[in-house]
C-alpha cells in the first residue's frame, strides 16, 4: 500500500510541473473551440484537444518538455466543427517562439574511490 501511494505522489509531482504552452481561457461569451492544430517548427500538423478551464470556457494548451533543445516555433490554429453545410472553421495561424534548454550530460570518468 505504501509504495502504490508514493507512486501516486510520485505521478502528481511529475504532472504538476510539466511544462506547457497555454493560452488565455477563452470568454465565455465568444465561440469556444472544438480543438486547435499544431505544428512545430512548419512539422506535420497535429490536433490538440482543448483545455476546460471552467464550464464554458477553454483554452489551448501543449505539452513541451520533451522538445529536444534548440528554438522552437508553434504555428497554432483554432478550429469548430459545424453541421452541415458549414462544416470545419479555422482561425488565423498564430505563432510563439521559444526556446528549450539542453539538458546537461552525463558525468565522465566514474570510478571508485576510497
């Protein structure tokens, strides 16, 4: 029982500092979106579910702590599906630049020592 507790503390803790790109909620009162597409650095384009702030109310957000280091650029667009006839509605394209840290190497020269 201890150690599936400190996996669940362990998982949380993981979570709880993951590193995203979020936007502001959207108003209540504005359409709000079904999904939004993502590419990275002009890559293929993925969908990226929204976020649920509050009943009414989502935002975009997207997981980049694993990016390999380097710039990185997110061409993001917002879209809603309607019903026929009108079908899918994009946004505009909206950009953000970054940067994500290398990480450091690992230690050189292990050996024991007395």
């Amino acid at each position: 029982m201890r150690y599936i507790l400190a996996f669940l503390l362990l998982l949380v803790s993981v979570n709880a500092y993951a590193v995203s790109v979020v936007s502001d909620p959207y108003p209540a009162s504005a359409v709000q979106p079904d999904g939004f597409l993502v590419s990275v650095d002009s890559g293929a384009v993925v969908e990226s579910a929204v976020d649920v702030v509050s009943p009414g109310s989502a935002r975009f957000k997207f997981d980049v702590g694993s990016m390999a280091p380097g710039n990185r650029t997110l061409t993001v667009k917002a879209y809603k599906d309607y019903p026929a006839p009108f079908g899918r509605k994009e946004s505009t394209s909206v950009n953000f630049t970054f940067t994500s840290p290398a990480t450091p190497s690992g230690p050189a020269g292990l050996k024991l020592s007395p």
